[in-house]
C-alpha cells in the first residue's frame, strides 16, 4: 500500500494512518518532491513532473499492482499516473483530489508562495499553536504530536518552520498546468473509492454521474472532518481504506 500526501505536508502526516493498517499491509509512504526529506528544488512542481516523480519511485522499488492512497494533490498524481501506467495501481483511495485544476483555483493556491512563513521558537509552542488554531485543533493528538515532532525543521537560527518549500507553490509552477479528472476516472477500469470531508462534501456534485455511471466508482463522507480527514479521524479513514480493500460495498457517511 503507497500512501501520498498533499501539497504543505509530508509523508509522516500518514503516520497514524499508517499505524492501524501496517498489520494488514506492508505501507510505504512517500515524500513528494519539495517537501518532507526528499529533495526541493527549485522547479518540478507540476502534475505532469509529480507524476513522473511518483512513476520512477514506483519503478525504482518495482511495485506492481499497488493499492494506492491520495491526499488532495497526492490524489491527483495517482490518478494521473494510473491513466499512463495501468501496471501500477490495483485500485485507488482518493481523499479529496482536486476534480477540476482550473486558473483560478492555481492563482489562489500560488498565494503562498509569497505569504510570509509563520515559525516556531520550539515543539512545545508549535504543539500549543496546532491545538488551538480553530482547523489543526480538531486533529487528533496523537497526529499532532505526529506532525511537531516530523513535519517541523529546525532553521540556522534556530526556530522551527514545517516541511515544503515554497517553490512548490509558486506561480511560474502554476500556470497553465489545469486539468478535469472526471475524463481519467470514467477511463481507469480499476476500483476507485472517493473520499470526502463533511466540510467539503457539497463541492463533489460534479461527480455524481461518474459514480452513476461506473460500477466500481463508490463516494464516501467523513462526518466532523475537513480537508486534512486522515488527520481528523484516522481511525475512519483506515477502516473505510481496509474494508475497500477487503471489497465490501463501502459508501454513504461514517
């Protein structure tokens, strides 16, 4: 099982995830260029680049017939490269891909490539930060004890900023690079489960012919979770992932 993060994350965002399904499952998760411990350069940050990043990762470990799991963008690459690569993914577990990329969702996200950076002077107050912010507050503790003690670097002053670069959001890596989904999904000819947040759920109505269309297309929500739903309820999120796998009817609301 490959698992995938988003943009502004790292693979040990996984780690609670990770933890419920490792007895079942021999997990991998992967840091995506510019983020986490992998490399961050300066360019590279476009679908078509992530995706071919994620294919030389699934090569260079042969992996064959993966049961992938995406997070947002991560979603995205995985859609993209089973579309290319119909030898990697065995079925797929979206959480909340961006269905449709279009101009004005990337000029929104490229903001934070130029918004100041907010850092920590240590784990304790960047732990205090995360427990009381109205969003990361409502993660469960052990995923933000996750995400201070493996999402932070410590910088040459000494203070603590979270793992991406911010290249990975700027505009000249943005532009032009749009794209719909629902064309993909409609030719993948493999089981996909979508997940969403109650937060978000309205925004995937564009997905309801798919889902009446494809046999194999199922939707599930998340109650009381927003975007980051794996680190909300990690506990629902590593059920539905293993009763999908497992090919129990999984959809409605948990």
């Amino acid at each position: 099982m490959l698992l995938l993060h988003g943009d502004m994350r790292t693979a040990r965002s996984w780690d609670a995830v990770a933890r419920d399904l490792c007895d079942q499952f021999h997990v991998l998760s992967l840091d995506s260029r510019g983020h986490g411990d992998s490399d961050w350069p300066t360019t590279g940050y476009n679908f078509a680049e992530r995706a071919k990043d994620l294919e030389a990762f699934c090569d260079a470990l042969n992996l064959r017939n993966v049961l992938g799991v995406g997070h947002s963008t991560g979603g995205v690459v995985m859609s993209l490269l089973a579309d290319t690569r119909r030898d990697i993914f065995e079925r797929l577990t979206l959480l909340e891909p961006m269905v449709t990329v279009n101009e004005k969702f990337q000029r929104m996200v490229s903001t934070r490539a130029t918004s100041p950076r907010r850092t920590w002077g240590s784990r304790p107050e960047l732990y205090d930060y995360l427990k009381a912010h109205r969003m990361t507050g409502r993660w469960r503790e052990d995923v933000i004890r996750d995400v201070v003690a493996h999402e932070a670097v410590k910088l040459p002053d000494g203070r603590l900023d979270m793992k991406w670069s911010t290249d990975s959001m700027k505009w000249s890596e943005r532009e032009g690079d749009y794209l719909d989904l629902k064309p993909i999904f409609r030719r993948l000819d493999i089981p996909i489960l979508f997940i969403s947040s109650e937060g978000r759920a309205d925004g995937f109505v564009e997905l309801d012919p798919v889902m009446a269309e494809l046999p194999d297309f199922s939707m599930l929500k998340i109650r009381n979770t927003e975007h980051n739903m794996y680190m909300n309820r990690p506990d629902a999120i590593s059920w539905a992932i293993n009763a999908f796998v497992q090919g129990q009817e999984v959809s409605g609301t948990i």
